[in-house]
C-alpha cells in the first residue's frame, strides 16, 4: 500500500510540473531546477507526501524520478521570438542537460551517424561519374540555370558543375579539380577510388574497429603500394621510346569525343608538346603546355584539324589598306593605346585665347604621332597593342606599309613576346624621364600573315625567332563538340608533360590496381596487427576500377577480374603477367604494354595518394555541428 502510495505521490507530481510549471515555464533551465527542487523538498520532508517510515522507498523513488524528469527535459529549449518552444528530439540527438545550458542553437550530429552520412555523400557522388570511366565510358549532358548546355565524360569537368553542398560531397569535387591542376587526368578514377576507401572504411567501423586504426592501415597500405608501383610496374620511356608518348597520348583519349581520331590527335599533341620544350634557368627540361594555343573553328571534321608552327591570333589587321602579309617581319608588343592624348580626368586648363585652344589640340595630335614615329624608326614594321587605334594613327601605319592589330589579348601578347624576343611595354618612357623605343625590344619571325579559316580571320605568326611556339586549330560542327575537343586536347596535352618530364609510364587496362590488389592482399597476411584489415580492405577497394571499367563496356566484371588476378597472381613466376590489363574492345586479358595501352607513372602515384588522404580526411570527421543562422532581435525594423 505504501509503494502504491509513493508512485502515486510521484505521479501526481509529474503531472504538476508538466500542467502547471511548463506552460508559463517553457525555459529548459527553470523547468529542470523546479523539478530538482520539487524531488529535494519531497525528500526532505517525506511526510509531506508519504509516512515518515516510507522514508528511504520514497528517496529512490524520488532519485529516479529526479533522473528520468532531467532526461526528459532536456528536449525542451527556451523559444525564439516567432517560435514555439520545442525542438525535435532527432535534431537534439541524446542531448544533455550540459547543452540545454550551453544554449546551442542548431543541430548535433556524431557518432556512427555522420560517419554513414559522409560515406553516402561520398557514395552519391562517385556514381555520377562512374558511368563515365573508360574508352566505352557514356557522357553527361549538365544544362545550367540559363540553358547552356555542357557535354562530357571530363570527371572534373563534371563535379565543377554540380552544386554540391554537402560537406563530404565538396571534399570530392576539390578532390577531382587538385588531379585535374596536378595531373590533367585519372579525375574519374580518384573520385571513385575515394568513394570505395569511405565504404570499406565504414564497414570496419561498424565491425568495431576503430577509425584511427583504419587511418593507421590506410596509410601503410598506400605508403607500400607506391613503392611497389614505382619500383615493379613503372616502365621507362627510354625502353620503349616515342611509342609511349605517343601511347600514354592515344590512351587519354580513347574515352573521349575524338576517341575515333586518336591516332590524327596523338601525333598532333605530341608534336605540340615538343615544340614548346624550353629550359628554366636551373636547367631543368620543361614542357608549358599553355603555351600551345589552342582556337576553334566551326565547320569540316575533326580530322582536318591542323597544327601550326608557331602562334595563332583571333585578330585581324586595323584597316583594310594595310598588307596581310609580311616577310621576316620586325614586330613590336604594346601595352598601351595608341590614341590622341587626353588629359586626366579632373584636370581643366582655362584658355582665353581660342588660338592657344588650337595649339593645344595640334600638341594633343602631335604627341601620339611622336610616339608612332619613335616606334617605326626603330625597324617596327609589325605593332600588336592590347588597347585601340585611332584613324589618324592608322594613317601613318598605311603610309609606311606597316601592319597594325588592335585589341589583342594581353596573355596573347606575352607569350608572342616570349615566342619572338620582343619587349612587352607598358610605356615608353625610359628612366630619364623622356619617351624612346629601342630595336633591341622587337622580336622577330620568319613571317606573319593573315588568313582565313572558316568564317573568322586568323593571323599566323610562323616560326617564331627567339623560342618555338604552336597553335592548334579545331575544328567541329558545333560548340558543344568544339568545347569538349578542346578539353579532351588539354587532357592529352597535360598526360603528354608528365610523361615527357618523369619519362615513366605504367599499363592501363586495370593493370596496375589489379597488381596493387594481389601485393597487398600478401602483405597485409604479413601483418600480426590490427591493420591487416583495412590493408585488406584498401586491396579490395583498389578492385573498383577494372570492375567499372568492365561493367561500362557491358562485359562481366566478375569473370574478368577474377581472370585479371590470376594472370598477376603469377606475375612472379613470369614477369610480362605484370602487364596484363583488360582488352574492353574484345571483353578479353591481354597485354596492356605492347597494345600501347600507356598512362603517367605520376598519375596513378598522385590518384593513390590524393584519394588516401581525401578518405583519411572524411573518416575522421566524427562530429558534424551546424549551426543555425542567428535572426536578428529587437532594434527598429526598416521599411
């Protein structure tokens, strides 16, 4: 009877604090304090409530009463202007009477729950582009918000156009556009690669095993995989010579729009990258592929796309009346207008006589035509200038037979001025004050000429003096294919440098991951730690890229893999089983390093260890706070 009594007690005073108290209450701090107090004074003074002998059964009833009133509390938070005073208990996630009083306002997520999140985001992610993986890989088609439209199987190019706001998901898409500025290509296969690293690692999380050694694992299975890679499976260029340029060439662009003219392109690209070979001042051999200009025209085939020996400009002379061509030109780089001088803004002169008015719009004609006079007596029969022309400059052009092009580029104009040894100038004062032009500042070419190609004028400058230089003209029936020529170029342009400058490359094919896999599954048996699993786990992660590529050409992933490891499996015994990768044209295993089937050394050590790190970098977020956006409280409201 006394128990029935006490829960009666107690839930009476329940029902109080949540009718009575709550109401005028809603603060999550005074309700809990008044509901400490309520059990304190219950306690104290039990016969208040219950017989003085009932004592120590009422101060366990009341201790878990004090307990599970504190928990339920807790889901309650003080109101915002405007809003009523409870929150979901999902978005408090196991809040604490500890947070009601730090007063956070937004949501908490932690645990194995952000962890998932992440992996899913990661997950959603790689599949966009995972379809696109490959020679037989599909396109996407992305139209922004005013209708423009993008075709491509570009990774990066892909995930730059997706606005993605998830957290984990932005970790990705960075992670796509650093292999794009790195490498230039391999984007689609780090974002996968990361992907699968997210999923396996979430699964030895859930199997109890903890982050930091999934971390540890990750990192000794990626360390011991570049070592492998570099020292067994790289091959020298000088072994296999201009073929695996040429290769390394052809292979980036199997999977794009000009996949059918790879060989046409392949010669094109690597004539291009070995024209603009120079030396940096340490000495070093380097290739700047953006030195290679690349332009569009509309109209013919891909295949009559051209290659020129020196530097295409979308420009065209000044006037009509000037030659469209000129031999062994002497050319002048200007950064600045050649226009009638004007005055400053804010600058006012007061005249009173009108003839002193005359004079000085003569000296205005005057000091213009100084200048153009200083710059043809120097031997300048060509001037290229980023600003305009007037006519009465125009003139003196046409009356000494001199060329004239207006509103060039100015990243143009640099590298036309490297290209030929010319000055670039943005003035031509000199440092005692007075304005000269030198002939030391012309460059020089073995000729310069205007033509036409397709409906726009070009103008060629042709076997430029001081370095080589190379433009390349493409051409397409539209500007959705011309764009996507133009990126699948760079690509193989950037595959091109690398190759060229490390003089190492590996098989393609799947060959190298399925090689990964099979070393790493042997070394994590070695291993008597914890870390033998996620070294496993990384082995089998690595085992998504011939699977893909595989399940893009619609043959059966499965029997192919497992055909794969076996030839490397006996990659001992035999080495040339190490270039063994997937022939997707004949769904068979074949030999990767004599098909031409070439990719970058450096581009397979870059997607190991950016999609390694960009994983690492997920899987030890376990917290995800964000905070809600603050509205602003009182003050006069503007109308």
């Amino acid at each position: 009877m006394d128990m029935q009594l006490a829960a009666l007690a107690l839930r009476n005073g329940y029902r109080k604090i949540y009718e009575e108290v709550l109401p005028s209450n809603p603060d999550a701090v005074c309700i809990t304090l008044s509901a400490i107090f309520f059990c304190s004074k219950t306690v104290d003074h039990p016969q208040t409530a219950l017989p003085s002998r009932n004592f120590l059964v009422v101060e366990d009833c009341m201790n878990a009463f004090k307990t599970r009133l504190e928990c339920s509390i807790s889901c309650f938070s003080a109101p915002r202007r405007g809003q009523c005073g409870f929150l979901k208990c999902s978005e408090i996630n196991m809040a604490t009477a500890g947070e009601a009083l730090l007063a956070l306002m937004g949501t908490r997520n932690s645990g194995q729950s952000i962890r998932t999140q992440n992996v899913l985001a990661a997950c959603a992610i790689a599949n966009i582009v995972k379809s696109s993986l490959g020679p037989v890989g599909l396109d996407k088609m992305l139209v922004d918000d005013v209708g423009d439209v993008i075709i491509t199987n570009d990774g990066a190019t892909i995930l730059k156009q997706l606005e993605v706001e998830h957290p984990a998901g932005k970790v990705l898409v960075e992670l796509a556009q650093l292999q794009d500025e790195e490498v230039g290509d391999g984007t689609t296969s780090v974002v996968i690669i990361a992907a699968e690293l997210l999923k396996a690692a979430d699964q030895l999380v859930k199997d109890k095993l903890h982050p930091t050694t999934v971390i540890n694992g990750y990192r000794l299975a990626c360390k011991e995989a570049l070592r492998y890679l570099e020292k067994n499976l790289s091959i020298p260029t000088d072994e296999l010579g201009q073929e695996s340029i040429l290769g390394a060439a052809r292979t980036s662009m199997s999977s794009k729009i000009i996949g059918s003219n790879a060989d046409f392109f392949s010669e094109m690209v690597v004539k291009a990258a070995e024209l603009v070979k120079t030396v940096d001042p340490s000495g070093k051999v380097i290739y700047p592929i953006k030195a290679v200009n690349v332009l569009k025209a509309h109209g013919k085939s891909a295949s009559e796309s051209m290659l020129i020996e020196g530097y295409a400009l979308n420009c065209t002379v000044a006037s009509e009346a000037m030659p469209r061509k000129i031999s062994n030109p002497k050319i002048a780089c200007l950064d600045f207008s050649l226009q009638k001088a004007k005055m400053h803004l804010g600058i006012s002169v007061v005249v009173e006589d009108p003839e002193k008015l005359e004079a000085i719009r003569r000296e205005e004609m005057d000091i213009v035509k100084r200048r153009i006079d200083k710059i043809l007596k120097a031997g300048a029969n060509v001037v290229l200038t980023t600003g305009g022309i007037d006519d009465l400059c125009l003139k003196q052009f046409v009356e000494v037979g001199a060329m004239a092009v207006r509103r060039c580029k100015k990243v143009d104009l640099k590298r036309i001025a490297k290209a030929t040894g010319a000055t670039l100038i943005s003035s031509l004062a000199n440092l005692e004050g007075d304005e000269s032009f030198e002939a030391s500042m012309l460059g020089t070419c073995e000729e310069i000429v205007q033509e036409r190609i397709s409906d726009d004028e070009l103008i060629f400058i042709k076997k430029t003096g001081a370095r080589t230089a190379a433009s390349i003209i493409l051409r397409g029936a539209n500007d959705v294919m011309l764009d996507e020529m133009e990126r699948s170029v760079h690509d193989a342009l950037c595959v091109c440098r690398r190759v060229l400058e490390s003089k190492s490359v590996v098989c393609g094919g799947g060959a190298v991951e399925v090689a990964l896999n099979v070393y790493l599954e042997a070394f994590a048996t070695s291993l008597a730690s914890r870390e033998q699993l996620p070294v496993a786990a990384f082995a089998d992660a690595l085992l998504v890229i011939p699977k893909t590529l595989a399940k893009n050409a619609a043959k059966d992933s499965i029997t192919l893999c497992g055909k794969l490891r076996s030839f490397h499996a006996l990659a001992n015994q035999d080495p040339k089983f190490k270039y063994a990768g997937l022939d997707l044209i004949k769904g068979t295993v074949a030999d990767r390093k004599s098909a031409g089937v070439l990719e970058p050394l450096i581009s397979k050590v870059k997607s190991l260890k950016f999609a390694t790190e960009a994983a690492i970098t997920i899987l030890r977020i376990d917290d995800l706070i964000k905070l809600d956006k603050v509205e602003p409280r009182g003050g006069d409201e503007c109308h």
